[in-house]
C-alpha cells in the first residue's frame, strides 16, 4: 500500500529542482499533488508526462501575495482537505546580498519578506483547513545556511533561520490539532541552477567539507520530505533535519586533512555524472 494514499498535498514553486521532485515523490507514493506555480500551461505538460499520477498545477506567484490564499482556496475547492504543505518556494539575490556593511538593506528586508514571509502567510491559510480535517504535515524547505552562517552573505542565511524558528513555532502551536511542522535543511544540492551558477572552484571547495564526498540530489531531498509527510514520521515535530551529507558536522580541519585530498580526486565532470 502506498504510503500516502487518499492525501492531497500542496508544493509551492515545484517546476523544478527540489520542488519538482518532491512533488514526483509524493505521487509516487498515491498523494494528489497540487503544484503551485506561476506558469500552468507549461507545468501542466510536465505532469502530462507522468500520466498514471496525479500532479495537478495550481496558481501561485510568491511576489503576488493575494495568490498565497487563492491558491490554497482552489485545492479546498477542488479536494475539500489539504493534508500535506510543502513549502519550498525560496529566493536569494547573491549579486546584492553580501556581508552585512555591504548588503543592499532593501534587498535585505525583501528576502525576509519572501522567504519568512511565504512559509507564514501560506501555513496560515492552511492551518485551519488542516484542523477542520483532523490534522496534517507541514514541510518547510530551509537550508544548512540558516545554521552555519557564511563569510559572504546574510539575508538568506538569515531568513532560513527564521524558518527554522517559525517550523518550530508552528509546531509547538497546532500539536494539539495533531498538525505536524518540520524542516528539511538541504546542503549544496546539484539543481540546474546550482550547476549552472556556481564556479567549478566554489563546488571544489565547498565539496571539501562534505564527508560523504557528493552534491546531494534533488530527490535526497525529496526522500526527507517523504519521510515528514506521511506516518513514518508520526511521532516527529519541529524537527530541523539536515539533509547535507555531514557538511558542518564536523571539525573546520577537516578539508585540510582530508577533504580537499579527495575531492582532488574527483572531477566536476564525475561529481556532476554521479548525480
């Protein structure tokens, strides 16, 4: 039987990446996955593509807030319940959010705003939804960056704290309503942005401090996402699990010693095929 059989659940920005695979992951294992996105004719080929599940685009524009409730409005319409939210929209501007006397502080208070500000208003209009059903799961996407802070930049790394404190929030809040709240903290992830974004040099380097010696996956993600939206984690709230391969775990000499030794052993090229 699969494990989320008869669940409706909710992926915000899910086109791609991440979002896309989570949403995959979910219908896989017999949830109707709604996908809030901006463009619906061209998600919609992409589900038509998986015709033996059901992956359904709904309206969603993270810099439209109206749609945060419109959205959540047409799944109640369509399904009447809403068992499982994941949000992973998230957004960074890195060509303006530096260190702290350098960063752009409009563009600072923005990602606050988008990021903080989309995991509050959308749990806020699924929450009672959520309560009127008998309860659900709540999956905040967050990033190792919002527990190890970076020499470079602050307002992401900022704003993913907060979504780490405001899983925590929800958590302890709507317990009582049997409503779950946890967070997955993804690590360096080889996403088509993040591949196509990053220097060969950065991921270098930043592979160096990885133990387990790999870019993580999408779909690593999307397992932990599984594991927070059906029963096998039904005993487990405000948890904030990393999903980063051991990245931060460990002593800062570690890429002295060893890490940079082996990732001189592995191209990009072969990081990028083990994906």
């Amino acid at each position: 039987m699969k494990k989320l059989k008869n669940k409706v659940a909710l992926v915000t920005s899910a086109t791609r990446g991440i979002g896309f695979a989570s949403a995959l992951k979910l219908a896989e294992n017999g949830a109707t996955v709604y996908l809030g996105v901006r463009r619906l004719e061209a998600t919609q080929e992409i589900c038509n593509k998986y015709p033996k599940l059901k992956m359904i685009p709904v309206y969603f524009d993270a810099y439209k807030e109206e749609t945060y409730k419109t959205m959540v409005e047409e799944v109640i319409k369509k399904e009447g319940k809403l068992d499982i939210l994941v949000n992973n929209f998230g957004t960074g501007r890195p060509e303006k959010d530096l260190e702290l006397i350098k960063t752009d502080e409009e563009v600072f208070f923005e990602i606050l705003k988008a990021n903080i500000g989309s995991v509050y208003s959308i749990s806020k209009n699924v929450i009672p939804h959520m309560i009127k059903s008998g309860g659900g799961s709540i999956v905040n996407i967050s990033s190792i960056g919002g527990t190890i802070p970076d020499i470079s930049r602050i307002g992401y790394g900022v704003s993913k704290s907060g979504i780490n404190n405001i899983t925590q929030q929800i958590s302890m809040q709507y317990a009582r309503h049997n409503i779950r709240c946890n967070a997955v903290l993804p690590g360096l992830t080889a996403t088509d942005a993040a591949m196509d974004n990053m220097p060969e040099e950065f991921i270098n380097s930043f592979l160096s401090h990885i133990p387990l010696k790999r870019m993580g996956k999408p779909e690593d993600i999307a397992n932990a996402v599984l594991f927070f939206a059906s029963d096998d984690s039904s005993y487990i709230t405000g948890n904030i699990m990393e999903v980063a391969g051991g990245y931060g775990i460990g002593t800062p000499q570690y890429a002295d010693f060893v890490g940079r030794n082996e990732v001189q052993k592995l191209s990009l090229k072969k990081v990028a095929n083990d994906m």
